[in-house]
C-alpha cells in the first residue's frame, strides 16, 4: 500500500514539474554575425609595486607551517 502511495507522490510530482514546458525541444541556430574583441593587455605591463602588494596578500593568506 505505501508503496503505492510513493510512486503516486512520484508521478504527481514529475507532472507538476513539467507544467508549463511545451512545445519540441530544440537547439537555437548557430548565430553567424560573431564578434570577437580582442584579449586585454597583460598583467606584466602593471608597475613593481602591484607586484610587491600581491605577494604580501598571498604570503598573509597561506598559513605558517
């Protein structure tokens, strides 16, 4: 018997999952107008002092051994 009221539970709730979802499952078409931006300059061009900064963040945020 309980068994029973389980699998109905079940069943209720997967219809009640898809309520509201209709229609054929698709993939959208491939777009063909891309843009592409170019990559941002790289972080070595930042002055001595950002770098000198940054390895005081890492060295308080790694715990002493």
């Amino acid at each position: 018997m309980s068994v029973r009221i389980i699998v109905s539970a079940i069943g209720c709730c997967a219809m009640l999952a898809a309520c509201g979802q209709r229609g054929a499952l698709y993939l959208p078409e491939e777009s063909r107008n891309v843009v592409v931006t170019p990559a941002q300059p790289a972080a070595s061009e930042a002055p001595a002092a950002d770098s000198t900064e940054e390895q005081r963040r890492k060295n308080a945020a790694t715990p002493a051994k």
